[in-house]
C-alpha cells in the first residue's frame, strides 16, 4: 500500500523511465569513449570534448518534456482529480528527475575522474573543472529545471527542447568566460558557481510552480 508520498513518486518514476534509460545511455557513451581512449592512445581528447553533455543532454530529453508532455497528453488532470495538489505533483516529478540526474552525474563523475588525463597543474582547465567537484551536480539540476520551467511556461515540448538547449549552452559559455575574467582560485570559484546554478534552480522551479497554478 503506497502513501501520501510514495504512492507519487511511484507514479513518477514509472512515467520518467525512458528519460532515464536516455540518459543512461549517454553515460555509457562516456564510457566506451574512456575504454577507447585507454586502449588506442592516439584517439585522446575524445572523453575530454565530451565532458560538457550529460547538461544539455538532461535538459533535452529529461526535463524539456518533463512537465510539457504532462500538459500536451493531458496526463496531469488524471493526476490534479486524484486529491493530490499541483505542489505535490510538481514536487514528486521533480523529485524523481532530479534523483535520476545526479546519479548519472555521479556516475559521470567518477569515471571522468578516471578517463580524463592530470591538470597540468591548471585545475581550471574548462574539461577537469566542470566534471569535478560540486558544480557538475548543481549544473544538472539547474539544466534539468530549466527545461521542466520552460516547458510548464510554453506547454510545448517542440519549442522547449531546442529553446533549453540553448540556453544551457549559453549558461556554460558564460560560465567559461566569467571564470577567465574572475581569475579566482578553483575551490572558491566551484563555490561560488554552485551557488549560482541552485539559487537558479530554486528560481526556476518557483517559475515552474507559478505557472502550473495557472493552469486551468
């Protein structure tokens, strides 16, 4: 017998699998790039050009439709008569996306920690930097909310896959050129760049929740 809390996240969970197993599949892409690298040398670099996707690719397939979906079949009414408010609806499917991305970035995490060649000594390096330490995990989850707020707003998954791509591309070049500008040194500038991405995340998902209750 599921609860109050369960019972959505069940729900969740079985609506966001194929999301999921996307997903997967792109950290397995990484890890036969890493097995590649290993066994012929002369193809080095492959891991490292990839090192930015698992964002763009969380916000593409799993957040974009996330909420979007929801609203182009129709599924969120079954959910909104069923005494389960549109707060605990956005909360459970958030929840389970988020759950999904930061495993996979874990999982990333550890084996860009194995694949990618040393720093040199420039940790700041834009490959090293952005798959170690806390902001891979911040940037996930503000990519990924990004998309389910875009789609809340737009209720049109053809418009919020490339329109949130986009923008997690922007974000991440931003990010480079902010950080070349700021000069700081690597521990405080993940800090301060993990903070951003969850204040914007926290933002996005207020974005998301405003315009659910809008909904009719």
């Amino acid at each position: 017998m599921t609860g109050p809390i369960v019972g959505p996240l069940w729900v969740a969970w079985r609506g966001q699998r194929a999301q999921a197993a996307a997903i997967a599949a792109v950290v397995m892409m990484y890890g036969v790039a890493a097995v590649v690298e290993h066994v012929e040398p002369d193809l080095s670099g492959l891991t490292e050009q990839l090192a930015g996707l698992l964002p763009g690719a969380a916000c593409l397939v799993w957040g974009a439709p996330l909420i979007s979906r929801e609203f182009e079949t129709g599924t969120h009414k079954l959910a909104w008569t069923q005494s389960l408010t549109r707060g605990r609806w956005l909360a459970a499917i958030l929840a389970t996306a988020a759950t999904g991305a930061l495993v996979a970035a874990a999982l990333l995490a550890a084996l860009l920690a194995w694949a990618l060649p040393p720093t040199g000594g420039d940790p700041m390096n834009w490959p090293y930097y952005e798959s170690h330490g806390p902001v891979p995990f911040a940037r996930v989850l503000f990519a990924l909310t990004l998309g389910a707020a875009l789609g809340a707003v737009t209720r049109n998954t053809r418009i919020t896959m490339p329109l949130s791509v986009l923008l997690v591309g922007i974000s991440q070049l931003t990010g480079r050129a902010l950080r070349g500008h700021l000069e700081l040194p690597y521990w405080p500038t993940q800090w301060m760049e993990t903070a951003s991405y969850l204040i914007l995340t926290l933002v996005l998902t207020g974005v998301a929740y405003l315009a659910i209750r809008r909904r009719p």
